[in-house]
C-alpha cells in the first residue's frame, strides 16, 4: 500500500512539472515579439534585427518534455518489473519452503508407522461390497446337476478386497486378495504382478512396461474397468461369458505415448471365473490378446477414449476314458419280473483322446465424458464384442463336444451414467449376448432357427458420501431359459433388485 501510494505522488510531482514547464514555453512564445519590437523602436536604425522564430521555441520546448517523459516512464517501467521479480522470487521461495515441509510430514508419518517403515512408494487400498438381492427365480429348492442352493434372495458378501502396490521410478508390483461368500466363504488371490517400466511423458503413462503374474486381461474397457468405480453392480453378459473373472496367468507389455495407447499380452487362456480349468493350463496353446487406443482429454470439461481389441487362442476339449459293456434290465411292464426282450446291452466305448480347437474375439470400444459446473459428470460408453468358441462361463463353447461345431457369440452393451451435484448418480444400460447364433431348435421334425440370447436392462441410482456409496438397481432381464406347457422356449422371469453398500479406502 506504501509503495502505490508513493508512485501515485511521483506521478502527480511529474504532472504538475510538465504543466509549469508548459506554462514557461506558451509565456516566452508570446513576451519574444514583444520584446524584438521594443528593441527596434529603441535602437531606431534601419539595420535588421534577427529575432528567434516563436514556433521553433516553442517545438523545442515540447521535444524535451517528450525527452523527460520518456526518461521517467522509462525509469517507472524498470521500477515495476523489478518488484514483480521480487515478488515472485518470494512466492516461489514460499512454495518451496511449503512443499518441503510437506514431503518432511509424510517422511516423519511414514517413518513413525511400523507397517510402511522403510517403504516409501508403498500403499494400500481397498473397498468392500456387501449386497442384499431379490430375485424372481429364486426357488427353495437344489440345482440337481450340482447340489447348489436355488435360493437367491439373501444377503452375500460380494467383494471384499485389499491391495498393495509398490511404486518406484523403474519397478512397481501388486498383491490383490479377494474375499467373498458368493459361492460360501472363501479368501484367494486375485491379482499378483511385477512390472518393469520406462518413464513416458508428462501423461504419467510409461513408455513401455513389461508385467508377469496375475493380472487382468486387456481386452475392451469393461474387462479392465475396476469395480469400485464402476455404477453398475456387475459386468454385462458378454463380457461376464467370454472373460470370466478378467484375471488370468501370463505376461504383459503395454504403454502409451501422449495420446495413444497399447498393451499385448500372453496368457495361459483359463481365467479365474471359468468353469473347467481355473487357472489351470491342460495344454501348451497360449492366448494372445491385444489392444490399440486412444484416450485424450480434449479440454478441461471433455474427453473421449476409446480402442479396437482382439484375442486369439486354442481351447480345450477334454477326452473321455475307456468303457466296459453294460447288461441292464429294464422291466417295462413293471410287473417286478424277468420277461424276454427286457435286456438290453451298451457296448463299451473306446477312449477317446483330448483335443485342441481355436478360438477368438474382435472388440471395438468408445467412451466420452464431459463435465459442467452444475451437475458435473456425464459418462456415456459401450462396447461391441463378436467371439468364437470363447463362451467359458455362461453357455461354455465346444466345438468337439455333442455339439459338432463351432459357436459364434455376438454381444454389446451402451450405457449413460449422470451425476446430479456431489452426492447423486443416475445410470442406465442395455446389453445383449447371443452365446450361440447358429442355434436351432426342434419343433416336431424340424429344425428351425432359435434365439438363445439375453438381454438386459439395469436402472440404478447411487448416494455418495465421501468414501461411502448406497447403490440401489433393478435389472430387467430377459432370456429363454423358460418353457411353456408344451415345451415351447420363452422368458424366464429372472428380473432382480439389489441394495449395495460399499466403502472405499
């Protein structure tokens, strides 16, 4: 405040000047002629007196008041840019004095607790997931085939995760464990890696980093989307079928560079969710799976990402052992004993060996996200994913099995997720997975096509506080697992609501 009080009396003690000095140069104009003539009248000879031109006079007077004023304004501009540099010099010193004392807290904090002791780049997160579902094809009775419960209306721990990782300039790795009571009780690993990277640009993305262990596939966005930020409670159907779990044994290279993005990597091809072999490699064949993108955030409120995914890999056929012939009785007419024509003989079958089949998927992907200051994010993205012999969770595909061919599925799901302010969210989707799209049916004699796919709608709303979410979502589902009276498919009435509570740490 001193200071700009003092500029503004310099520049009124120059205002002032310059003024006066005007005055001088318009008086001397007018008192010269004056005086010339009164010289004249005085001398009284007829010899010529020079007298100076008043116009001269008065240019020069001007000229250096210009001279001056530039000189001051000169000597105020200096003054000026010398001050800013000072003041910023100050500011930076200030925030680095600041962000030193910072870096000193987290020394002093991680240093004092036992568990991160001597670890700096160590964290640990996590979230749990506890559900309460209702379901219409919930029975009190037991799958037949497995002894499983039909009963789903209960509550369930769906997910219950905690995760370390380890960040260095060149190294980073990941322990991931996993515990729920989807299927009863049960703690297992879900996600192990080591990586190896080199630093990219300014993105945070590396260039390059090579991973082993037991990481997600990279295929679409779905797959590798992580479930605490996810709105809606699960995966779709095609993505639930074809990779089942998202985890898987191999290796991995990916990275980016500005905008684009990369990542191919080799697996043993079983995930952890599939039906026959989790985990478990039965033969040499790897799958391969890649992904090309971008993701590019266009300006502060819009950005869009999006990519093109494929897999390529050998299935597994399992064989079946030798059998004897079998002598059985049937007594047809139930009188309780043996009359001619009630025997009958199986004859035993060779063993018939393991096999190999290929399998793969194309997928495209795309989201865009935009921000606005009222109601804040919206979130609108989808998937499309065209497979072969890849089914492993929900109608598992086998070429060499009695079937005799080889399944295509077809699937793809769009979805729009709305913030309203801080504390509301609102998302819809649609997907749909055909597992077979070749299928037909039997309607007396004939063979006619048939649809075996599913469709789904989900409506959910979450309230968020904090760490805390309380999601609530009614899917509208619609398959043809049902019969009618006559044995004709139709829709099975499977629609569910479900209350989530999670809590994010």
């Amino acid at each position: 405040m001193n200071d700009t009080r003092a500029m503004e009396r310099r520049r009124w003690t120059w205002f002032t000047g310059r003024t006066r000095q005007m005055y001088w140069a318009l008086g001397l104009a007018c008192l010269l002629p004056a005086r010339a003539t009164q010289a004249q009248s005085v001398e009284a000879s007829s010899e010529t007196v020079a007298t100076p031109d008043p116009a001269q006079v008065v240019a020069a007077a001007l000229a250096e008041m210009r001279q001056r004023e530039e000189a001051e304004r000169s000597a105020l501009r200096a003054e000026f840019a010398q001050r800013l540099a000072a003041e910023r010099a100050a500011r930076e010193t200030s925030e680095r004095k600041a962000a030193a004392q910072i870096e000193k807290r987290i020394e002093e904090t991680a240093a004092s607790n036992p568990a991160v002791a001597g670890s700096k780049g160590l964290s640990l997160s996590g979230f749990v997931q506890a559900d309460l579902a209702f379901r219409q094809s919930s029975e009190d009775q037991l799958n037949t085939s497995t002894g499983a419960p039909l009963n789903e209306d209960r509550f369930v721990l769906r997910r219950a995760r905690l995760r370390a990782a380890y960040e260095a300039p060149f190294w980073s790795s990941a322990l991931e464990l996993d515990a729920n009571t989807v299927s009863g009780g049960q703690v297992r690993v879900l996600g192990a890696e080591v990586s190896g990277r080199w630093p990219g640009d300014a993105t945070g993305v590396p260039l390059a980093m090579l991973t082993l262990g037991l990481f997600k596939i990279p295929f679409g966005w779905e797959v590798v989307q992580s479930d605490k930020d996810r709105l809606f409670l699960e995966r779709s159907a095609i993505v639930r079928a074809l990779f089942p779990g998202e985890y898987d044994l191999g290796g991995r290279l990916q990275g980016g560079w500005r905008f684009l993005r990369y990542a191919i990597a080799v697996q043993n091809g079983e995930p952890i969710g599939e039906k026959t072999f989790p985990l478990r490699d039965p033969n040499r064949a790897k799958d391969v799976t890649g992904r090309v993108g971008i993701d590019s955030a266009v300006n502060a409120s819009f950005h869009c990402a999006g990519g093109f995914s494929a897999l390529y890999g050998r299935g597994f056929h399992k064989g079946t052992p030798p059998t004897k012939p079998v002598l059985s009785w049937q007594d047809r007419n139930e009188n309780g004993t043996f009359d001619l024509g009630e025997l009958q003989v199986a004859p035993g079958m060779s063993a018939t060996p393991s096999a190999n089949f290929s399998r793969f998927a194309l997928g495209a992907d795309a989201r865009l996200t935009l921000r606005t200051a009222r109601l804040g994010e919206t979130l609108v993205y989808g998937e499309v994913i065209f497979g072969k012999n890849l089914d492993r969770a929900i109608v598992v595909a086998d070429p060499l099995g009695p079937l005799g061919r080889d399944v295509r599925e077809l699937g793809f799901y769009l979805a729009v997720v709305q913030d309203l302010g801080t504390h509301v969210q609102l998302g819809v989707r649609y997907d749909t997975y055909d597992p077979d799209r070749d299928a037909t049916d039997s309607q007396g004699a004939i063979l006619v096509p048939s649809s075996q796919s599913y469709q789904s709608v989900a409506l959910a709303l979450a309230l968020r506080s904090g760490p805390g979410r309380l999601v609530v979502e009614y899917d509208i589902n619609r398959n043809h697992l049902g019969r009618t009276s006559n044995g004709m498919p139709t829709n099975l009435a499977d629609n569910v609501v479900t209350l989530r509570s999670e809590v994010k740490f």
